[in-house]
C-alpha cells in the first residue's frame, strides 16, 4: 500500500507503480512511443487516468536540458518603447510555452553589468538583446536574435529591425511639406541614433540645407533630450522644427522649448520617433514614426522559434516596414 499523502501531486513513479511497469517504460507512453504493447500501454493509460497524473513540465524540461525561457535584454526599463516589442515577443512564443525573462543593462560605478551574462549564466534558451550589446560577441551557444539597429553584434544573430532610413525620411519630409527647412535634430549615443542621425543629415543635404545638430554624446532619455535641445537652440536658434531621436528624447526637448518660450505647435514643431505610449499621451500629442514595435517584436519571436528548431540555420536580416502617424505637434512654419 502506498505511503504517498493524498494531497500530494501523483508522481510518474506512482504511475509505474500503479500499472506495474518501471518509470522508462511510463515515459515512453506519455512521448508517444511505438515501442510499447498495447496491453502495456493501456494499463499505463488507466493509471494515470486513475491516478489524476499530470506530465510536469519543469521535470520533462529538466530531462531534455531546456528551461523554456527567452531572456530579453533591454537598455533603460524607464523608457517604454520596449514594452509593445515584448507583447509581439510573447503573442509568438507562449503559445509555444515559452516564458520571457527580462533583465536591464546597467552600471554599478563604471562598470557596466552586461545583462547577457546574466542570462546565460542562468541557462536560458535563447535570447533576444533589444540593446546595445557593449561589445561584438561570439556565438553565445543559445539561439540568439538582436532587435533594432545596433552598434555592435553577436556572430550568426538573426537582426530585426524597423527601416530606419525610411521612417527619418517619412518623417523629415512631412515637416517639409508644412514649409519647415531649418530643421534642428537632437540626437544621443547607440546604433539607432546613429542611424538615424545619418539619415537626418542625408535627407536634409539632398534639400540644400546644412545639418543643424546637438546631444550626439547624451544618452536617448529624457535629460538627454532636455540637455541636446538647449545645446541645439544656443547653437541654431533659427530653426522652426525639432526632430528628436525617439519619444522620451522629445518629451525633453518640449520642456526645453517652453523655458526659453517656444511653445509646440505654435512657435516650432517638435517630431518624434518610435510611437510609444508616451507620444499617444495628451501632453506630447507627438507627430512620430511608428516603427511597429510589436510586429517587430513577433517577427522576434518567431526567428527565436525557427533558430529552436534549427540551430544551424543561416542568420537572417528582418526589416519591417517604418509609417509616419501625424498628430499636433507638428504645425505649419510660424509667421
């Protein structure tokens, strides 16, 4: 007779025991194998039905040296242009039973503690970095996807990310259309303000206008924004239009320009990019590029699955298509 509390959860031993055959025989039941008797497999089959047991899944990822967790490694929790990557990330991958863990990049004096060790020292099984990953990588030995436009790489990484040139363009040039030429940038560190820093300054030579730039070297938050755009006013205070990097950045800007008595719209027009959360805000109101965070986060979320299944695949480049989202920031040129 069983010593087994009643209360506790039936184990694949109980079910050995019950249909009295050895717990490899029980496995190979619950993973469908043809290997087995009918007789034997029915009485596995009528033990566990009896018994109520239930595969864990924690066990059968212990066996198979999986944790069915993605690590998510992104740059400032403060900013919330990560939150929509994440629900694609997660509409692709749970249904699958996988979990997302996040973690941030951050210092602990000047030393910079890189989140996708982290990770890998708690054997995840895959990672999707949606920051800087500090510096290039070799193969981290898990499926590895990189989001967005970054400085540095992991070797044989899937990247996916939104059409950069494209959305600075849609955007430089919708500001154009309201009769806007001195068009200042603030801009901030990283591979996407890089990016987009380059295409600013393309967009505004093929229209005979030099660049009218500031915060190259500020981080892209909003004391960044604030700082870049009192730089850029000191420097060009001629312009009529701010593109800022991305949301936060402009949220800076826009308290920058109301200290000196420049409101949005009325006196200059402020653009943003990224349609976060915080550009649909009443406050900002932000003219910005939507750089379709979460089909870029589900386009994440399924290279993660496809490099699962195999490992070996030949790293893919995913672009998805940038769109320009007009609200009230952007007015035409002040008389």
């Amino acid at each position: 007779m069983s010593t087994r509390p009643r209360s506790a959860r039936p184990t694949i031993y109980d079910v050995a025991r019950e249909a009295g055959v050895s717990k490899s025989l029980v496995s190979l039941v619950l993973n469908g194998s043809d290997l087995v008797s009918d007789a034997k497999r029915e009485a596995v089959q009528s033990a566990i039905a009896k018994l109520g047991y239930r595969p864990s899944r924690a066990a059968a990822n212990l066996a198979a040296d999986r944790t069915s967790t993605v690590g998510m490694v992104i740059d400032d929790f403060s900013n919330p242009w990560f939150v929509e990557v994440l629900q694609g990330v997660r509409t692709a991958m749970a249904p699958r039973g996988f979990h997302v863990a996040i973690r941030e990049n951050h210092r602990m004096g000047d030393r910079l503690v890189n989140a996708i060790d982290g990770f890998l020292n708690t054997q995840v099984d895959a990672v999707l970095i949606a920051a800087e990953p500090g510096h290039d990588f070799g193969p981290l030995g898990v499926p590895t996807v990189i989001e967005g436009t970054r400085l540095h790489t992991v070797e044989g990484a899937d990247h996916v990310s939104s059409d950069q040139v494209l959305g600075v363009g849609l955007v430089l040039r919708h500001l154009q259309s309201l009769g806007h030429r001195r068009i200042g940038h603030v801009s901030g560190v990283g591979g996407a303000a890089a990016r987009r820093r380059e295409a600013y300054q393309e967009v505004m030579a093929s229209i005979g206008e030099p660049s009218r730039c500031a915060g190259e070297r500020n981080e892209t938050n909003e004391e960044g924004g604030y700082a870049g755009t009192v730089e850029l006013l000191r420097r060009h205070p001629e312009i009529t239009a701010v593109f800022a990097a991305n949301d936060t950045m402009a949220l800076g800007a826009r308290a920058a320009l109301r200290e000196v008595g420049r409101e949005v719209p009325d006196d200059v027009a402020l653009v943003g990019y990224d349609n976060s959360q915080l550009a649909r805000s009443r406050f900002l109101d932000l003219t910005t590029v939507d750089n379709r965070s979460f089909d870029v986060g589900l386009a994440c979320g399924e290279a993660l699955l496809r490099r699962l299944a195999d490992p070996g695949a030949a790293p893919q480049d995913i672009v998805i298509p940038s769109r320009l989202v007009i609200r009230s920031s952007s007015a035409s040129t002040p008389r």
